[in-house]
C-alpha cells in the first residue's frame, strides 16, 4: 500500500516514517527549549526521553520489558533506530545458522526458561543465577546502541538492561582476575548447527576486565521494550558497542573471571583475522576487507549509501581511555 503525499510524492507506511502528533510536539517543545538556551545536561536528558519516546515503539510481539531512562554517558545516540523487523530477521547466530535469515527461522526451539547464569573463577562470592532473580538484580535502563558487524553492516538497537558492572560488583573479583570470558549455551537438542564444523562450541567471548566494568558494556536482557527474541540472544546476552558485532555474545550461560587472556569463537576460528580486543576501527583493516565504511541495515540493503565508520564505533569519548598507549594495530 502506497499513501499519496501533497507533493504527489509517495512513502511507505512503515512503522517509525509517521509522525505521531505527541512526538511532533515533544519534539517542537524541545526545540523552544533550545532557543532558551537550555543548559547541556538537561538538554541531554530531554532529548533522550524524546528519542526514547520517539524511536522506541513496543513491537506487541513479546512480553514487556519496560525501562528507565539510561543515566550512562554516552547510551542514548540519537540516531535513527532501525525497524524491529530488520533487526529480528537480519541476524548473526551460527548455533541456528550462517545465513543472516537463518537465526529468524531457526530459533524458535532455543528454550529460554529454565536457565541459569553461572558466575565462577577468581571471585570472592561465586554463584549461579536463576534468569529472573538476575534480571531484577539491579534496575532495567533503555540505552539506544549502535552496534557494527564486522562484516560491514550497522544497526541501531534500542535495548534494555544495565551495566555488566552492577553484575561484576556483586561477585567480588579477586586481584587476580584481569579476564572476563563469556561461555553461551550450545545444546545439540535445539541448536542445529552446534555440532557442525562452522566453529568450536560452545561460541565464547571475552573482554578484559576493565572493558567489562566499563558502564557502557551491557547484560541485556530485552529490546524495543519487549524481552529479547531468541535470535537477538535471549534470554541474556552481552552488548559492548565500541567492539565489532561478535564480541556481543547471545545466549549466555556462564561468566567466568580468568588470570589470562582467554580464547574467543572467532580468535580460535582465524587468528589473523579476529583479534581479542576487535575495537570497531576504520583505519584498522579486516585481512581480506576495508573497514573504513559501514552500512546501515535498512537504509536500501546492498544499495544503501556508504557512511563512514568511526573509531570505537562513535564512543571514543567515554572508551578511549581504555586504550590510552596501547598500539592498535598490534592489539586488532
Ligand atoms: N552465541 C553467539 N553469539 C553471537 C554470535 C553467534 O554466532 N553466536 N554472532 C555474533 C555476531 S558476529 C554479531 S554481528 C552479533 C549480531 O547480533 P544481532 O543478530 O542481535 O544483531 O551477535 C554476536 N553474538
Ligand atoms: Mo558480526
């Protein structure tokens, strides 16, 4: 269905391209507001409510999960969020599949309840969490991401959970304990691919532990103001926006705080091409491909414009620092 425009133009009636009336008027009285001259941090906290307001529209397709705005520096972009159907169909999760639509179709056999997280290694107070006593371990936040394939595509995810840290500070990490590695689930039962050759199961991730107290890095546990659909990695997975999209491991099972750098799916897989850190970079290239630019899934698919990708992936500001001497062609 086609809407004629007054200019005899046409658009798509797609979720998100209207403008509903209390979003438009958000939006003019945040304007007013900015010819006041509006001081900065008020002005950072108003437009994320109306970027939340604006952007984040529940899909109605899963349970609620509702949260507060984000107080972390740097968690709302006010980009344009991609349309939920993009990214719950363009997806990368080789335990259901290596084609983008593959997740999508696949996925629905992942049982996400019974599940437990277990946290174990060098921490003072090791335990196992059921899923629902973690998700209300500390308060739910709405953070607006963007997150950055290596592969070349970006989207933009309105995701809800909090920082890993609140996680981290419960255990107790001993000084030793300079790793955090991710371990997710891989059942035969219901993952068709986890046994192929694709890669060595279980997929793990990792992160040093400063990358993972960084308040940015987040446990999530939903999107879009619903709980996560489990080819986005429900029940709980991990997002860390600065990093390229496979450092976000879905589906986690296990956090395990280690002395040494651990091992990661895709380091095991081509060591010359995945590095530990895989800190977005454009002036760092893939062995076999640029990564200067990057393109916006639903911005016209293979034909969508480049744009230019950033250092850290637009969070230099707030991440920097984690890196600050270190050679980043050498840590890729
Ligand atoms: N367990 C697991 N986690 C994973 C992957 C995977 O194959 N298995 N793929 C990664 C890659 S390569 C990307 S780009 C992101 C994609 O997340 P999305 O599908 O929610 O956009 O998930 C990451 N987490
Ligand atoms: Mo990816």
């Amino acid at each position: 269905m086609l809407i004629p425009t007054r200019d005899n133009g046409y658009i798509h009636p797609c979720a998100g391209e209207i403008t509903p009336r209390a979003v438009y008027e958000q939006r003019r009285a945040m304007l007013r507001l900015l010819a006041a001259g509006a001081g900065g941090a008020a002005m950072a906290g108003w437009a994320g409510r109306v970027a939340l307001a604006d952007q984040v529209r529940r899909p109605g397709r899963l349970a609620p999960l509702p949260g507060a705005p984000s107080a972390v520096p740097g968690a709302v972009t006010m980009e344009k969020v991609t349309e939920y159907q993009d990214a719950t169909t363009y997806n990368n999760f080789y335990e259901f599949g290596t084609d983008k639509s593959d997740p999508a179709r696949n996925a629905h056999t992942l049982k996400t309840r019974p599940w437990t997280v277990e946290v174990e290694g060098l921490v003072n107070k090791p335990r196992r969490f059921d899923i629902d006593e973690l998700l209300k371990l500390s308060a739910q936040e709405d953070r607006i991401y963007r997150l950055r394939c290596v592969e070349g595509w970006s989207m933009v995810i309105p995701w809800v959970g909090y920082s890993l840290a609140e996680l981290i500070k419960r255990v107790e990490p001993q000084g030793s304990a300079k790793y955090v590695e991710f371990v997710t689930l891989a059942d035969k039962a219901t993952m068709p691919y986890v046994g192929s050759h694709v890669l060595d199961w279980p997929y793990t991730e990792g992160l040093r532990l400063d990358e993972a107290m960084h308040p940015l890095t987040l446990l999530a546990f939903g999107m879009y103001g619903e709980v996560l659909p489990n080819q986005n990695g429900a029940p709980v997975r991990i997002v860390v926006p600065w990093k390229y999209g496979f450092k976000s491991a879905k589906s986690i099972v296990k956090i395990r705080f280690v002395e040494k750098e651990p091992g990661t799916a895709w380091n095991k897989a081509a060591r010359q091409e995945y590095g530990f850190y895989s800190n977005v970079n454009p002036d760092v290239d893939h062995p076999r491909w640029s990564q200067a630019t990057e393109r916006r899934i639903g911005e016209g698919g293979l034909f969508a414009k480049k744009r230019k990708t950033l250092l850290f992936n637009g969070y230099e500001a707030q991440v920097g620092q984690l890196y600050a001497g270190m050679d980043l062609r050498k840590f890729y």
